[in-house]
C-alpha cells in the first residue's frame, strides 16, 4: 500500500448495537474495493474484521479491528468495535481513532436504545456522522418508520440522501436526493439511472427541502440562497453536504443491504465525498497516541496507533512520554483484518501499528524527546461486574495469573487481583459476556478456571462492655507454661484494636505486655461468630498474674486468646460494607431503579433529573451491572464505591453465620 497525505484519508468509525450488521457492512464495503473475491459472512466465520476465534465462535464482534484499504485515490481506516456495551471501551477506542462515524442500524428494528446512547457518545466526542440503514432487503425492514425514529431522537439534522425503491419488497434501486435523480440496482454493482417513481416524487420533493435547509445552517452564501428561495447547483449541494457534515447541522441518512451486497458502492462514494479528511498537522513534531493493545498469539503484543502531528517512520526510536522512556520501533504495520503489511512511514492523521513495544501501554503518548506534551489521557468506565476465579488444576496459579495481566494489557476495563482479606483471585470486568470471553481466551492460553461469586469481606465488633478472663497454665516436664491476664473490653471508633494498660503493682510484667497485644491482634483476625475480621474493639489490661519460672512472652499471647474466646458474650455483630452508588438515566426510568434499589436495602439518599444516588449494601451488588443494563435498555450508568460498615440486620447476620459454618 502506498502513503497518503491526510487530504486522502478517511478514518471511519462503524457504530451501532449489537446485531445491526457493522461487520457485514465492513465486510461488503471491502470487497467492493476489489481486496476481497467473496463475500464473507458473519454466520459463516469467515469476513475480515472477525477473524478471532471467540467472535467466530459467537458470531459477533468482542473486540476492535482495523481494516484498512485503497479506492479511488484515497485511503480508507475502517473501524469496527463490538456493538455490545460489555465491550465498551473498545468503543471508545475507535472513537478516537475515527476522524467521522458510520452508525449502522437496522431497517427492520431501528437504531433502539443502546444504539441511541452510541450516537450520544459520538457526539460527545464531536465526531461527524452518517446513518446507514441496513437490512432494506428483508421484508419487514421500514425506512420511514427508521427515519421518523431518527428524527425524533436527533432532529432535523437527521435527513436522507438516499430514498430506497422497493417493488414487490424487494429493493430494486434509490433515489438521489441531493440530485432527484434514480437509480436501479444492477448485479454487477453498476446502476442504471431510471426515472424516479410517480408515486414517491412527492416525497422526494419534501425531503430535498429538508436536506436544504440542513445544509444552508452550515454556509451564509446557502443561507441566502435558501431565503430567496433560489435553487442549489449540484456543486452547492456536494460542498454544502460535506460541510453541514462537518459542522454537525446535517446527519446524512444512507441505505442499502450489506449482506447482499446491494447499495454499497453508492455508501462508499459517499463516505469518500462527504466524510471530513483525517486531522492532523504534518508540519509540526512526531506525536501520536496508542488507542489499542493487541495481544497477538504469532506477533506478540501489537500496538495500534493514531499520527497526531508529524511522520513516523519505521525502525526509528520514539519517546513514551507517560512512562519516560525511550522505544525502539521497528516495522510499521497497515491492518486488513487479520492481514498485516508493511510500510515505509506513517504521516500526520494515519492509523498504523507496530509489534513489541517494551513499556508502551493503551494511552500513551509516543513523540520526539524535545517535543514531551502528553496527549488527554483516554477514560475508561470503573469496571463494577465482579467474579472470583479458582484454577483447575493445582499449581496453575501463575500461568493463571500471567494470562490475566496479558488480557488487560488489551482490555482497558478489565481489571484483576488478589482480595488480601477473601484469599480469592478476582477479575473485574463491565458484564457476564465480557468476562466470559476472558475466561474463554485464558483457556485457549492453556489454563482452565471456574468462576464463583467473589466473597464479600464482612466485619465483627461487640456492642457491650465486659470484663475476660484468660489463663494459660500448662505443666508437662521441665518448665512449664503460665500467663493470666484480666481484661476490660468495650467498643470502640475504630478499624483495628485499640490496646490500652492500666498495671498496678506489676501483677503483668511490661515485657510482657506487647505479648498481649500481639495475642489479641492475632485473633481479631480469626472473627467472633463467622471468622471475619474483628474491628471496633478496645482492650485495657487491667489485671493478671505471672510466674518467675514459667511465664513467657508465649504464655502470655495465649492467655490473651483465651480472654478473646469471652467476647462471643459481649453482644457480638456482623457488620456489612455498605457503598456509595450513583446512577445516571434517563428519567422514565426512574420509577423502576428506585424500585430495585429497595429490594436490594438500599437507601435512596438524594434524586435530580437523570440521577439518583443511593447506599446499598455490597453484598447486594454483584449482578448490578447486569440488572441496570436491563432495567434501563442499556442506557443506565452507574458508579459504586466502598462508603463505611454497619451492622447487618439480624436475619441477614444468622444466614452470614450459618453459611461460613457450613
């Protein structure tokens, strides 16, 4: 492949739900350009942007592929990320790497929720767009009825430049509205211009007049145009297009099917004349940022990067200015799937990537030494859907533990650790169908491992005042063993113990006396009733008695341990953490959150529109993420963060007890 000037690239981010044919659209629009001899289908397992063996298996994509191609002249970088929310941020990603975005949608189903909520995220991110409707072959597909949607979520930008002409529900051809020209479909991808349908000239006629006036907000010379009612040239229409896309006054409707190959060519002139060109100033210094990690099983790790300013060139040293420290890069790398070819240089608003990178994670910003401005850090949503791992088989823990730092290294909210309380190996990821690919992938890494639901680290502390005894006295030959100690105990504000001595007359020894301290720390952590950690207690050592032979430092910690035990006749408790949860979604949806808040036992504790904040208990937590996402038709969000402990209701502590003594 040759090098382009950003003027003739296009970075083309594919967005959309799950299901609405981002791949198969990808798909046709490559082999339209000639890469392809066939056309591959997502059911069949065999298209270019899903070559991995989880998306075969599922038949959907689970993370982002590039696929880069030449037509007309110009350079297209084509990104599809997964439609479904546990894949997130390779959403968000691709969002960076896209100058412009192609949301694809369903004719028989519409953009729906999920796909309403990309859009938004687009356009937070500022990225100009273009609708496909997708699936006009089938039968039950309704453009109108997908337009009218459009219009009522995004307004009156939302206009098509593409009517479908069906006869008997077939798609048989289009009309161009930008010209109030026809065209019939043929099946060699060529079109025949025909003339425009009687019964749909009418609608035609209002259509251009909307498509106009979106376009005339954009240009003053239009504007007037428009206001004195004089009509648009061709060449008005192709530069108005462009730039009313550009300036976001204008969301161009296109249509066609990917799956049969039928109005594609037409999409990809489209993309090449009214799509805005890469950015990117190639006259300042090198600097480009790192939007994917790649864990690659023949290339090792692969790093996929976009060229902000300057040219980058292969076998050349970089500078990661995240991590202050310098990078050999060695071949240069276009992607096509799972296709890989080599090129000299990469200039300013191109995507390429390269293959092990020492230090240089998903983030980074690569430049020149002289030139060591960070680029804005990517934000990645707080992954909050939890699992504990176990292994297999013995001994499989660190090759366990190595495969789960490889897939972070992709994945950017998928977390793992060690829970130092649990013991339990736990992944953190944004949904059961995310975390079930990384289980699927470390398997495929050589090591097996079955999931549970992750322990929820209770607490113990006491609720009264007592005075304990405790009296370790052993003889067995020789020396023997005594420690006696006498003990006050009461609550206190607390995490740990707070350990206090009030010796008169020297009944305890001071040396002996860290050796007390030491044995109640020791069972603060073995628990009162169901052996979790003890917290909230202060002891004074008020009293005791030693022996001049066999008292030792020993006799004395297991003196402490027994005085410990009497605690269970101190009002024991459990107490449960609690969090902090806020959750942001639109308003109809109000009235069913605050109702699973409360079966949960939470707390509403504060409302305002498209928010609530609640305390809910942890333990109450696990399927949250799932349950929202449900809840909500996949336009909730929430954060949850550790808040305080507070004693559990006594039913929920007797079911607590019952189970660890099980």
């Amino acid at each position: 492949m040759r090098t382009f000037e950003k003027n003739e690239i296009r970075n083309i981010c594919l967005i959309g739900k799950n299901k609405s044919g981002k791949t198969s659209l990808a798909e046709a629009l490559i082999y339209n350009t000639g890469i392809s001899s066939r056309l591959g289908k997502v059911d069949e397992g065999n298209t270019i942007c899903d070559f991995d063996a989880e998306e075969i298996k599922r038949k959907m994509s689970v993370r982002l592929s590039i696929a880069s191609f030449e037509y007309n002249n110009h350079k297209v970088n084509l990104i599809d990320a997964p439609g479904y929310y546990d894949f997130i941020a390779d959403r968000i990603s691709s969002m960076e790497l896209g100058d412009s975005g192609l949301v694809v949608i369903s004719g028989k189903s519409g953009i729906g929720a999920s796909g309403a909520v990309a859009v938004k995220k687009a356009q937070e991110k500022n990225l100009p767009l273009m609708f496909f409707v997708n699936k006009m072959d089938h039968e039950n597909a309704d453009f109108d009825k997908v337009v009218a949607e459009l219009k009522e979520r995004f307004g009156g930008a939302a206009v098509p430049v593409m009517i479908p002409i069906r006869e008997n529900g077939n798609l048989i051809g289009y009309i161009d509205v930008a010209n109030s020209v026809a065209y019939k479909y043929g099946p060699d991808g060529k079109n025949t211009e025909i003339p425009v349908p009687e019964d749909m000239y009418a609608g035609l006629q209002n259509t251009k007049a909307e498509l106009c006036e979106a376009i005339a907000e954009a240009d003053e010379t239009l504007l007037e145009k428009f206001f004195s009612d004089s009509p648009f040239t061709k060449e008005d229409m192709k530069m108005g297009i462009a730039k009313a896309i550009e300036a976001k006054t204008l969301i161009p409707i296109a249509c066609g099917s990917a799956l049969l190959n039928v109005g594609i060519k037409t999409l990809l002139n489209l993309l090449l004349e009214y799509m805005p060109a890469a950015r990117g100033d190639e006259n300042a210094p090198f600097k480009a940022q790192v939007l994917k990690t790649v864990v690659d099983p023949y290339v090792g790790k692969l790093t996929i990067m976009k060229i902000h300013s300057g040219i980058l060139k292969a076998n050349t040293t970089v500078y990661n200015a995240n991590k202050e420290e310098t990078e050999k890069i060695g071949q240069l790398i276009v992607l096509c799937g799972k296709d890989k070819s080599e090129i000299p240089f990469a200039a300013a608003g191109d995507i390429c990537a390269t293959a092990k990178l020492d230090v240089t994670g998903t983030g980074d910003t690569l430049c020149t030494e002289k030139n060591k401005d960070i680029l804005p850090v990517l934000q990645f949503p707080v992954p909050n859907y939890l699992l504990a791992v176990v292994p297999k088989a013995r001994g499989d823990e660190e090759k366990i533990s190595s495969g789960l730092a490889k897939l972070a290294e992709e994945d950017m909210t998928f977390k793992s650790y060690i829970n130092s309380e649990t013991h339990q190996s736990v992944i953190a990821g944004m949904g059961d169908q995310q975390l079930d690919v990384i289980i699927s992938r470390l398997k495929g890494m050589g090591t097996e491992v079955t999931t549970v639901e992750p322990k929820v680290s209770y607490r113990e502390t006491i609720t009264r005042k007592i005075t304990a005894e405790g009296k370790h006295k052993k003889q067995s030959g020789g020396h023997g063993q005594y420690g006696h100690v006498v003990i006050d105990f009461e609550p206190a504000d607390s995490e740990g113990l707070v350990f206090e001595e009030q010796i008169f007359g020297g009944s305890v020894p001071k040396s002996f006396h860290p050796a007390v301290e030491k044995g109640l720390k020791e069972m603060m952590e073995t628990g009162l009733q169901a052996g979790y950690r003890v917290v909230g207690i202060k002891a004074i050592l008020k009293d005791g008695s030693y022996h001049d032979v066999d008292s030792s430092e020993m006799s004395f910690k297991m003196a402490a341990h027994i005085a410990f035990k009497e605690l269970v006749n101190a009002g024991p408790v459990i107490l449960e953490p609690i969090g902090h949860l806020e959750v942001s979604i639109p308003d109809e949806y109000t009235g069913d959150i605050m109702g699973d808040i409360t079966k949960r036992r939470g707390r509403v504790i504060g409302m305002e529109p498209g928010k609530i904040t609640a305390e809910v208990p942890v333990a109450q937590m696990h399927s949250y993420a799932i349950d929202l996402r449900a809840i909500s038709r996949a336009q909730g969000e929430f954060t949850f963060d550790f808040e305080r402990y507070e004693q559990a209701p006594a039913n929920i502590a007797e079911k607590i007890i019952a189970s660890n003594k099980e």
